[in-house]
C-alpha cells in the first residue's frame, strides 16, 4: 500500500531532476543541438518526462499489467 505513494514521489523527484536540475543541463543542450526537436521537447516538459517515466518504471517495479503501467504513467 504505502509503495505507490513512494513511486509516485520518487518518479515527481527524478522527473524535476531531469527537466530542471541544473546537473542535467548539458544533457538538455546536447539532445537539444543532435536529436530532433519532439525528443529535446520531451526532456524540457515536465508533464511530458513525468509520464513517460512512470510508464517506465511502473512497467519496471509496479506491474506487466497494462492498465496499471498507464495509472503509473498518469501517476508520474
């Protein structure tokens, strides 16, 4: 029970960490410079990172189930 609550604020945690931390700033600039624009626009929005991510890792810790990876994702 108290897992999902702990995901869910370990995907907000690292999702902010990647979109805004400065530590991941020339990741940013470099996908920005050598990847397409809708790949560096996924990695500046923190709506759009959070969601992938917790599919990712809800796919990883949560569960195969296809309806709980998505609620994951949501949850991201």
């Amino acid at each position: 029970m108290i897992t999902f609550p702990i995901f869910i604020l370990a995907v907000i945690g690292a999702t902010h960490i990647v979109v805004d931390g400065v530590i991941f700033e020339p990741v940013r600039n470099w996908i920005g410079k050598h990847l397409p624009k809708k790949i560096h626009e996924l990695f500046t929005c923190p709506q759009c990172f959070g969601f992938w991510m917790g599919m990712f890792f809800g796919a990883l810790m949560i569960s195969t189930n296809p309806i709980m990876i998505f609620a994951c994702g949501c949850a991201g």
